[in-house]
C-alpha cells in the first residue's frame, strides 16, 4: 500500500504544479476546491473601471452645457402698445415685449397686469383696482426671443360703465402696471383708461404671451 500511496501523491503534486502553470480558473476538479470562475478579475488594468452613477439635480435641472436661455428680465425687455380695438362694451389692447438685451431670452406664461394711476415725480404711481385674471383660451408656451424680437400679450379691459358706481368706483387711471413672466419689477406703461377702486370689481383679463407683435 505504501507505494499506492506515494504514487498518488506524486500524482497530486504533479496536478497542482499543472494548474499553477496553466491559471487557477482551468482546474476546478470533481474532488477538490474549485477556482472561483463566476468571479470578474480583480486586475485593474485587465477590467476598466465604471464611474458610480450620481442622483440627477434636485428639481430635474438640467446641466449648465444643456440648458437654454433664462428668462427675460425686465431691464432687458422694453414694453409698447400694440394693436387696440374695441368690442362688445370691452376694449383690447395689445401689449408688446422686445428683447433689448445683449442675448436670447425666454418669456412663459401670463405677465401681472394692472392699472395704475399717478404722477411723478409729484406722486408716485400706484395700482388701482384688481390685477388681471388669467384668460385660459390660449395654452401657455416658451417663447424664445433673440436680441431685437418681440413677443405679445392681449390685455381686456371691460368697460368700467357696464358696472354700478357702488359696484365700481370708478377712478381714472394714466398707466398700466406691467410686471413681465416670472420677474418682480414692474414696468409703467403710459395708458389712459378708467379702473374699478373696487377690488372685487374684476375688469382685466390677459392672455398668455405669444410670438410675434400681434395682430388686429
């Protein structure tokens, strides 16, 4: 038995010997450990590294390569009258945004229109009566305006008449107070027309902006 022994022996020093020179993953053996195979290689120059995945910004920001435009400011929009007519005891005035600024800007939704009265430098101007509400009729988009285009807005202003003067109380108002989408200073435009003090009284509408100048 003794050399039975030793031949197996030998046997398995030779095997061993065999899988150090041929690479541990080839010798897994029905009798003994096997060679971890369904393990990746640990060698970092034989596997390139993968960089850890990262959250998006909070909010769905996207980076500063991807995004566009900001939005316009009020120092970089001059405000004007547009197209005014007049129907069904109700006056439209157009109100127009030119982009006066050095780069492209963004106009969305619905500016802050009210009336105002005043006269400076004697008397600052003021708001008279209720701000406009939001016509619905026109969904809203993103206007881009590059430097010298213009984009439109449509004001409603229902005759002051058409109500009571308990109703109302009227007051003659000399500007409109115009605050562009998403800023916080307001631009005073010259504009004759007559406001309800009463608050409840709502007389204004306006619509979304929209490309262009508008139209009649």
């Amino acid at each position: 038995m003794i050399p039975t022994r030793r031949a197996a022996r030998t046997a398995l020093t030779i095997a061993a010997l065999s899988c150090v020179g041929a690479g541990a993953t080839a010798c897994g053996t029905a009798g003994g450990p096997s060679a971890p195979s369904a393990n990746p290689p640990t060698n970092p120059a034989a596997t390139p590294s993968t960089p850890a995945a990262t959250n998006p910004p909070a909010g769905g920001a996207t980076s500063p390569a991807a995004a566009g435009p900001g939005s316009c400011a009020t120092r970089d929009l001059q405000l004007s009258p547009g197209v005014a007519q007049g129907a069904a005891g109700s006056s439209y005035q157009v109100i127009v945004f030119k982009n006066i600024g050095n780069s492209s800007c963004t106009l969305y939704g619905y500016p802050g229109v009210a009336q105002a009265k005043g006269n400076p430098p004697t008397s600052p101007v003021k708001q008279v009566g209720a701000a406009a509400d939001e016509d619905p009729t026109t969904p809203r988009q993103l206007v881009t305006l590059a430097p010298g285009q213009v984009a439109n807005a449509v004001l409603r202003i229902v005759d002051a008449g058409n109500y009571s003067p308990s109703q109302c109380h009227p007051v003659a108002a000399n500007y409109l107070q115009i605050y562009p989408p998403n800023q916080t200073t307001p631009v005073y435009l010259a504009y004759k027309s007559t406001a309800c003090a009463r608050t409840r009284t709502h007389i204004l509408s306006v619509t979304v902006v929209k490309p262009g100048a508008g139209s009649s």
